[in-house]
C-alpha cells in the first residue's frame, strides 16, 4: 500500500477534463460551452456555501 495520500483534484481540472472527453466525444462547440458554464456555475455555487468539491459531492448536496 503506498504511503501518500491523494490529493483531491481541483474543480478546474475536473472541469476540463470533462469538457475534453466530451469534445473528444464529438460534441459540438455550442454543446460544450453550454455544460462548461453550466458545471462552472455548480462549482461556485457550491464554494459559496463551503459545499466540497465537484469530485467529492453526493447526492445531498447536489439536492441543496
């Protein structure tokens, strides 16, 4: 077992990564930059209310 811990990715590079693989997925521009903005917005939203991050949310925050 190694002996580190993971750090949790940032919002940002979630983010990116996501909009990539959908790219990559043969999404179109106007597709891509609608779900870009729209999980950038969760991400604020959920940082305004010290909500965790994008990759560490269940269900009860998105419910929030």
């Amino acid at each position: 077992m190694p002996n580190f811990k993971r750090e949790p990715m940032s919002d940002e590079n979630v983010i990116r990564g996501f909009i990539l693989a959908l790219g990559a997925g043969g999404r179109k521009q106007n597709t891509l930059t609608i779900y870009e903005d729209s999980i950038k917005m969760l991400s604020v939203f959920a940082r305004d209310l010290r909500l965790p991050g994008l990759t560490t949310m269940d269900r009860t925050h998105i419910h929030h």
